[in-house]
C-alpha cells in the first residue's frame, strides 16, 4: 500500500531529476552542429600537424630572427615558403599562414 508520505517523495524526486532531463536533451539538440563543424574544412589530425610544425618554426624564429631555414619537424606538412616574418606550411589538404594563422582547407 502506497501512503501519502510515499507519493510526496516520489513527487519531490521526479521534480528534482526533471531539470537535468532538459538540461541533457539541449545538450544532445546541438550536437550535430559541433560534429559537422569539426568536419568541416580541417580535420583534427591534419589541424595538430599544423599546429605543431607552427610551434616547431616560432622556436625558430626565436632562436634565428627569421623564419627562413626553418623545419616544421613533422611528417606530411612541408614549409612551401619562409622569410623573415612570415610563413606557409603545407600538407595534402590544408594549409596555414604565419604567424598567428589559423589552419585552412586548400594550399598556400
């Protein structure tokens, strides 16, 4: 038999469970929009090589003055060009201009 103390805690915990159900369903509404957006252009792989041969040349930089001479250090991104203040590294698919660039789809 179910009393009335019964039904007032099933009450109280339905009411205190219920904001995390909207809280996970808004959650889980955007995230199809996060996974085309990190599909979109670069992907992560090729993001981190270019990033990492970025930081490979700033230490350069700041060891040389220049960034001519420089060697991003890691496999499948290629330095198409480099002077004294600036640079493009390069895979297959993307590319990024420095410094302060952002990896992009396409090449240099």
């Amino acid at each position: 038999m179910t009393t009335n103390s019964t039904l007032r805690r099933r009450r109280v915990n339905l009411v205190a469970v219920a904001p995390l159900g909207l809280v996970l369903v808004a959650a889980g509404c955007g995230s199809s929009g996060v996974a085309k957006d990190v599909g979109a252009g670069v992907d992560m792989i090729t993001r981190a090589e270019l990033t990492a041969g970025a930081a490979n040349l700033q230490q350069w930089y700041e060891s040389h003055g220049t960034y001519a001479g420089a060697n991003p250090g890691v496999p499948n991104v290629t330095l198409i060009r480099a002077d004294g203040n600036s640079w493009c590294l390069q895979t297959s698919a993307a590319h990024e201009a420095g410094p302060d660039g952002e990896p992009s789809a396409g090449l240099c």
